[in-house]
C-alpha cells in the first residue's frame, strides 16, 4: 500500500466503508493514486446496447430521475443513472453545469467500477452493497479530490442489484454538511425505482406490500391466481432466507382482480394467505411478517374462517 494510504493523519480518519474501499484499490485492483480520469467512454451503440440490458429499468426510471433532479438540482448537483457493472446510463444536470460534467465524466458513457476509477460513489456502493458517499479526499484517485458524490444501489424485480443511482457535485462543499441529507434522498429514490420495476415486472399479478422494510429495498411479493409466490424483491427474499433469485421468480400487478373491487375481508385474507404461504404456514413467522402478534393472526384466521366465501357473498 502506498504511503499516502498509510499516512496516519489521513488513514485514521476514514470510515471503515472508505478504508475498505482503499484497500481493495491498492491490494487488489492495483490502481495507483495518481492514475488520470479515463478519457474513454462508450461509443454511441455500445451505450445504446447497455440501455438495453437495463431492460425494464430504463422504462420506467425517467420519472424517477426527473424527480430525483428536481430534489437535488438547487444544490447544484447533477443525476446519474449506472449499470450493474457501473457504466452510466442516464444523467439529469443543469445546463450550465455540462462541460464540467462531461470533462469529470459525470456522463452517459463513463466507467465508474471502483475496479476501474478506484473509491467513488457509484463503483463502491456498487460493491458494498450500500448507501455510500465520498467526499472530496475520500477518492482515492487524487484527480477526483474535488468531486463529492452520493450513490446507493437499487434492486431490479428479480431481487439482484439492478444498478445505482449517484448525485454528484463539481461545487466546492468543504463542510461536507449537504451529503448528510444525499443518502437519504437517494435511498428513497432507489425504493421508488424498485417498486416501479416490481410493478411493471408483475403487472398481472397480484401483489403484496409486506410492510416498510428499512432499507433499501421494499419488501414486496407477487402471487399468481393461486396464490403461490411468483415473485419477491430482495427485501422479502431477505426476509425468508432466499439467497438464491432462481427459487422465486418474479411477476406483478395490482389489476389481477379488476373484474371486481375486492372487499376488506378478501383482501385481508389475500395478505394473510400470502403471509402463510411464504412460511410454509407457520404462524410465528407469518406474524412476523404481518407486523402483527400471533394472538392478533389466530383472531383474524378465525374471524376469516366463519365468512363465507367471497362467490358466496
């Protein structure tokens, strides 16, 4: 490791996140601190063909960025929309701020893989998993020492990282003070895009909100007119221990019923059922899973059972 990273002053004062990412920078991508900003970007139809694998995303994200623009833009920082692999899809930015951000590669094309460009907010939150924010010096290329940059991953209707979203500033912010509220932002952003996925991936199923969910993932299933699962979000499948996407393939839309408007009763009991069926019907977890105790569930599956049934009514 170089003797910049090793310096007591700025290596004690990272967070484990940042100090992490060094690390890799140094012992496994190899990338030394004074490597320039790549001046290659994707070609027209190497772009266009990214877009592409974005598949369902690059549907319904415009919404989303537009929103996530209008949010940020009066603090001078622009949006960006990458891939998996941290290639960036989509931007929104200010018109003024367009030839910093093509000359910082805050634009549709750049590589921004922590492999590639060391610690930034794209490729390392891509790899940890996480919200993460870097801070001017945080880069560990000392060319990209006057960026601040936000970025979260978000998850596609298959429970896999489907990309990220980054707001970054060229605008001097010393204090650091307004990437506080950024994570927060994007956070909310990035369960607005997964739900958008979600929907559009199910929409002829019927589809269940298991709660908030505190991360960033919703928890959310989609089941199929029998009520088997068909579908989770990596949320829900965190919830239920399902590490591998293949176990439960995914498909959504709230219009499976629209022959009729379902009452209370039968959408309670489609929740429930739902619940039941992701547990192998233990009631325990599905308790759990309802924010409810088990003395609440057993009341409600034994007021559902004395109804008749919804033809019947």
């Amino acid at each position: 490791m170089n003797s910049l990273t090793m310096s007591s002053g700025v290596w004690s004062g990272l967070s484990p996140l940042i100090r992490n990412s060094w690390r890799r920078c140094a012992e496994q991508h190899g990338i030394a601190t004074d490597t320039p900003l790549r001046t290659d970007i994707l070609c027209p139809a190497e772009l266009r063909q990214a877009r592409e694998r974005m598949g369902v995303t690059m549907k319904i994200a415009d919404p989303e960025l537009d929103r996530l623009h209008g949010i940020v833009s009066t603090l001078d920082y622009n949006v960006l929309l990458a891939d998996p692999a941290g290639i960036v899809v989509a931007r929104r930015g200010a018109p003024l701020f367009e030839k910093g951000c093509r000359r910082w590669h805050l634009w549709p094309g750049a590589n921004w893989a922590e492999a590639v460009a060391g610690t930034n907010g794209i490729g390392t939150c891509l790899v940890e998993g996480q919200p993460v924010t870097v801070h001017r010096d945080e880069h560990w290329c000392t060319g990209l020492r006057y960026l601040t940059c936000s970025a979260v991953p978000f998850y596609g209707p298959d429970g896999c990282v489907a990309g990220a979203l980054d707001a970054s500033t060229i605008r001097s912010d010393p204090s650091g003070r307004v990437v506080l509220m950024m994570e927060a932002v994007l956070v909310d952003a990035a369960r607005r895009l997964e739900r958008r996925s979600f929907l559009e991936a199910f929409r002829n199923r019927t589809v269940l909100l298991l709660g908030e969910g505190n991360g960033i993932s919703l928890p959310m299933i989609a089941l199929d007119d029998k009520r088997i699962v068909v579908g989770a979000t990596y949320a829900a499948r965190s919830m239920l221990g399902i590490e591998d996407p293949e176990q439960a393939s995914v498909c959504f839309d709230l219009g499976a019923r629209a022959a009729g408007v379902p009452d209370f009763q039968e959408a309670e009991r489609t929740v429930i059922e739902g619940a039941l069926a992701m547990v192998q019907g233990k009631i325990a977890p599905a308790a759990r899973l309802l924010g409810v105790s088990r003395s609440t569930l057993y009341r409600k599956l034994k007021t559902l059972a004395e109804l008749p049934p919804p033809s019947a009514r």
